[in-house]
C-alpha cells in the first residue's frame, strides 16, 4: 500500500512544474524561424523545429533571436510574453516568464 501513496505523491509534484518545451504553431510575423513553415498567418514547426516564441525585447536565456521571433535550443525552457505576475512554476526574465 506505501509504494502506491507514495506513486500518487510523487505524481503530483510532476503536474506542478514545467515540461520540456514542445515546438508549437506560432502567428507569422515575418519570416518564419529556420524549421517552421508558412501555413497562412502560422509558421508552423517541422519534426525538427525547436521552440520559438515572440521576440520582445532581449530574449530569455538558451534562446536566440532569428528574425522577429526568439528561437530556443535544447536546453530552452517554456517561456511566454509576461502580462503581469508570471503565473507558478515560472520567473521573469525581461519581458517573457519562463519556466523554472
């Protein structure tokens, strides 16, 4: 019976914080980031496309910029334009919260 409370437990601290972040749609602004096709106003990600996000301002960190867009590598945590209080699991950096 203790392996399974501790399995609940343990699940929930994993609902708690952020993924890995996963390469979405993103509105076209542009050119679209190196990975990503043109699909009406979307660039949307191929296989191989990593994260990218809305360039505002510098970029968070393990992102770069490319174009009007901040392009994550591997390591890039979820990160979205920051609206007052990052919500929990994430911290501001600049203008973008991102996850921890």
């Amino acid at each position: 019976m203790l392996p399974t409370v501790m399995m609940v437990i343990l699940g929930l601290g994993v609902g708690v914080h952020p993924v890995q972040a996963q390469a979405l749609p993103i509105l076209k602004d542009g050119i679209c980031p190196i990975g990503y096709t043109t699909q009406g106003n979307y660039c949307v990600p191929g296989r191989q496309a990593t994260i990218a996000i809305p360039k505002l301002g510098v970029c968070p960190i393990n992102y770069a910029t490319q174009g009007n867009y901040c392009v994550g590598n591997q390591r890039a945590k979820p990160a979205v334009i920051k609206s007052g209080v990052c919500p929990v699991g994430y911290v501001t950096q600049g203008n973008y919260c991102v996850g921890q």
